[in-house]
C-alpha cells in the first residue's frame, strides 16, 4: 500500500504529526494509501520554504517559469493512464472521465504557459509635465491552493499554474477525502526539477493545516475550492492579516426548459449533467424548471434517459455513466435529503434510494423527482448526488424569478430555439454562467467565478491569472 509524506522545499518529508489517514477505494471499501494528517508545523515549515524562495522565482523571466508549466504538462501526459487510475481507484470516477480530467490538466498547464508573454501592465497619461504614471502587475508573494476532492488534479492546476506563471509560489493542501492523485503529481515534480520551495505540498486537514495556512501573515493569497462553510473558515482566518482570498463554492445551477426548445437535446443535457461524477460537481444542473406545455414530455423522456443509465464500478469497460460515491459521508447525505423531500411530498419517479446491486461501495441510484416546490430542501441546498428534481413553470418571467430565487449564484442554463428569449434570460440570471442549449461544464479560457454564496473572485482564463497579480503604480517623473 502506498504510504505518501509531504513535498517541502524540494524534500519529501514525514510529517511532525505521526498519525495517517486511510484513502479508500469507494468502490470496494479498501484502503488503498495512507497520507499525513499534517500539523501546523508542516504548514509553517512549507510557508517559510515558499517565502525564502519566491524572490529568486519572481526574478526569473516569465517564459522561464512558463517552461516549468509545459514540463509540468509533459510529465503528466507521459503518467496519463497512471495518474487516472488512481484518481478513479481514489474517488469513484469513471475511468473515461478520470482521464478526460488528467488530459485537460496536462492542457491546464500548457494554457497558462501561454500567458507568460502577454501579461502586461499600462501607461496612464499624467496631470504633470515630464511624468509618465506605470502600472505594473506583480506577483503577490505566497499562494495557498485549497483543493476539494471533487476534481482534485484540475483544481490542482487551477491554483498552480496562475499562480506559478505570474511568479508566486504556491502551496497545496490536497483534500484528505481523495489526496492521492495530487500527492503522485508531487512524485512527478522531481522530474521537472522546479527549484526548492516554489511549489509544496501539505497534506492533512483543513481545520489544521488549511487554517494554519490561511492565517499566516505569510501568505498573499488563499484559492479555495470546497464548500460555503470552508469559504467562511477561510475568510474568518484571512481576515487577520487582511489576506486576499479567491473563493470557489457551491453550487444549485438551475436549467430552464422553454417549450420551444429542442426537448431531445434539453433532455440529455439536463441528464448528462446531473449525473456526470455521479452528481458530485459545483457547476451540474440540479434542478429543473419545465414549461408547462412541454412538461409531460420532458419528464416521459428524463424518466426513460435515467432509467437507462449504467451504474458500475468506476473501472467496468463497460463505459458506465456512473459509479459509487465519493464516501459514505456523502451517500448519507444525499439519501436524508431525499428520504426529506419524500417526507415534504415530493414524488419519486426514478431511483430514490441506495443501489442494492453492490455489497460494497457507495451507490446511489440516478433519482428523479417531482411534485417538488420552490421552498423545499432539495430545491434550495445544493445536493451532492444524482438527484434531479423537475418543477413546471408557466413563463419565463416565473422561471427566472425561481432560478434567482437561490443563495447559490455558480452557473445556470437555458434551452430554447428563441433568441430573444435566451439573450433575456441570460441578462436577467443572477449566475456566474450560462449555458445554453448545452450541459453546464466551463472552458479553461473562460472565468469561473459565482455569484451570491457561491464564490468570490474567479478562475481560468485572463481574468483567473489576475487574481495572483498585484497591481503597482509607479509615478516616475523626469526633469
Ligand atoms: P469541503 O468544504 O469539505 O472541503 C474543501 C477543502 O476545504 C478541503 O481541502 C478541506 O480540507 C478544506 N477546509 C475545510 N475546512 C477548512 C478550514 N477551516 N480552513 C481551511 N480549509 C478548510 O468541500 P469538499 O467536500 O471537498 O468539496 C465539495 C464542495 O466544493 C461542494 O460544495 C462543491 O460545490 C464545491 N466545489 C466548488 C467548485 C467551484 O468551482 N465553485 C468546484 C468543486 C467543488
């Protein structure tokens, strides 16, 4: 079995706590690794190792740290198959998916490599004679990347490579729910034989070693990834220091069906949505608001797509849609909010209970709902499952207005043939992303950011490299 220890300063180190934590395989119910349960004097020794080193790495041209990131993204595309095994064996992906992960990471770091060139400032036109007024963009000094366990290696590069690129250092801290795949990624540095202390890894909770990180005076930045009450947490100990944080949260992304949609394509956008990673992603549809009209339909057709859906192993060549969940925290989770939307009157059409088909694991079974209302639980917190509830709705007007009608803000999406109506819809929906006619999942040369309870700040693409910028001005005057 493996056993991982820290990445500190270029070393892989034990940690100065003695404890492990157990990684299971979901599937199967086996330990497959251990990792440190970190301590505040991993983080600490990890910050000092980013802070000694980030003035030599700043000063390195940016196509010069820009070739790290493409050795970065060569040495995983070498390990692909490798690296989405054991992001399957850690947290139930299926193995298509786990590998689409690990390429669009490879892809992640080859894309930001590409911004080295093009990060620029400006010159702003002075009130004096003989001044010229600079605005430069610096790095901020010490990044901290928080990641979830929902896309644990993408997240990964979501905070590496921005930060990386515009000459911060960074340090991770994987999720202890599914921190193998990140940890192997540590092993891969060596070959990419980054200096000392520019990158570290830090496994280990987030109560401990995420709050250690984050209070730091240390440290410029905090990107989280995870849910509200770690974004909270973060931002209670990031205000000590006045610490800049970027804050990827939750999600309860609405998909609004018009009648004159094209329903068949609404139908498997909708599904495909909900149960990719069987339901354990921010930005997938949770809840549906039909037409009135078209509603019949729609739910004849959910009902056949879901029922249809193969639930395997994550490793079945079986191309399965779905697999176990992550753990049995969240299988409980996601069967008490339904076994309480059943209690609040809502009706089960597909699903709506454990799989009984394994002896081991965490299935759950791909659940549709109706008879649901706007008030409900299922209706208004996000719901970490393959659970799809579906209400009608009489106008667009009512369906925007219960979309808004949500302390999330992350993403939304609108099936309709009308043009008039999708560009409305899109300035009246109070989310960081739509969609449209088209399954909620975001491009990396776009900005994923939420609104509302759902995050602050935001990533990929020019705007999510900023976030690890400083902005300067410099006044120069002349004689
Ligand atoms: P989580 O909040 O349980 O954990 C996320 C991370 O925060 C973990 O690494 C955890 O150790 C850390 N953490 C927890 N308490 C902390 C503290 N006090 N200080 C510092 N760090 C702390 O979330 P999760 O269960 O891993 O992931 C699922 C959640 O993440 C869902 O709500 C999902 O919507 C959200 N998510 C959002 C996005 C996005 O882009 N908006 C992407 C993926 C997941």
């Amino acid at each position: 079995m493996k056993e991982f220890k820290q990445f500190i300063n270029g070393k892989f180190v034990k940690s100065t706590s003695s404890e492990m934590i157990k990684i299971l395989n979901p599937c199967t119910e086996e330990v497959i690794s251990l990792v440190p349960t970190g301590s505040v004097s991993d983080a600490n020794e990890a910050l000092d190792a980013a802070k000694n080193a980030q003035h030599a790495w700043k000063s390195l041209t940016a196509i010069e740290r820009a070739g790290y990131l493409n050795k970065m993204a060569t040495v995983i595309r070498e390990n692909r198959v490798f690296l989405a095994e054991t992001l399957a064996s850690e947290q139930a992906k299926v193995m298509g998916l786990a590998q689409v992960e690990i390429d669009v990471t490879a892809d992640y770091f080859d894309y930001n490599a590409g911004w080295a060139r093009r990060i620029e400032g400006e010159i702003i036109q002075s009130d004096r004679k003989k001044e010229h007024i600079f605005l430069h963009k610096a790095p901020i000094g010490v990044a901290v990347g928080i990641l979830p366990w929902n896309f644990p290696f993408f997240v990964m590069a979501r905070k590496i490579a921005p930060s990386l690129v515009t000459g911060n250092t960074c340090i991770i801290n994987p999720s202890s729910v599914a921190p193998n795949t990140v940890m192997e990624f540590a092993q891969l540095i060596e070959k990419v034989g980054i200096p000392a202390g520019v990158l570290n890894f830090v496994c280990g909770k987030g109560s401990i070693v995420g709050n250690a990180l984050s209070k730091s005076p240390i440290t410029g930045i905090i990107s989280l990834t995870g849910s509200v009450g770690a974004g909270q947490k973060v931002m209670e100990a990031a205000s000590i220091n006045i610490t800049k944080v970027s804050l990827e949260l939750g999600g309860k992304a609405p998909a609004i069906v018009c009648a004159d949609a094209d329903i068949d394509l609404a139908v498997k956008a909708v599904v495909d949505s909900r149960i990719i990673f069987s339901g354990q992603v921010c930005n997938c549809a949770e809840r549906a608001y039909v037409e009135a009209s078209i509603y019949d339909e729609f739910m004849d057709k959910v009902t056949k797509r879901m029922s249809a859906l193969k639930v395997e192993d994550a490793f079945s060549e079986n191309n399965p849609d779905m697999s176990s969940m992550v753990s049995k925290d969240q299988i409980d989770k996601v069967e008490e909010m339904v076994e309480f939307a059943k209690k609040e009157g809502a009706e089960v059409l597909v699903g709506g209970k454990r799989s009984a088909r394994f002896d081991k694991g965490y299935f759950y079974q791909p659940t549709l709902l109706t008879n649901v209302t706007q008030n409900m639980q299922i209706i208004q917190e996000e719901v970490f499952g393959p659970v799809l509830p579906v209400m009608k709705f009489g106008d667009l007007d009512e369906a925007i207005a219960l979309a808004n009608d949500c302390e999330f803000g992350l993403t939304s999406s609108i099936f309709s043939e009308n043009y008039n109506k999708v560009m409305y819809a899109c300035d009246e929906l109070e989310f960081g992303e739509t969609y449209v006619n088209r399954e909620h999942f975001e491009a990396i040369q776009g900005f994923h950011a939420g609104w509302k309870k759902s995050g602050l700040g935001g990533a990929d693409g020019k705007h999510g490299m900023e976030e690890y910028l400083q902005t300067k001005v410099i006044y120069a005057q002349y004689r």
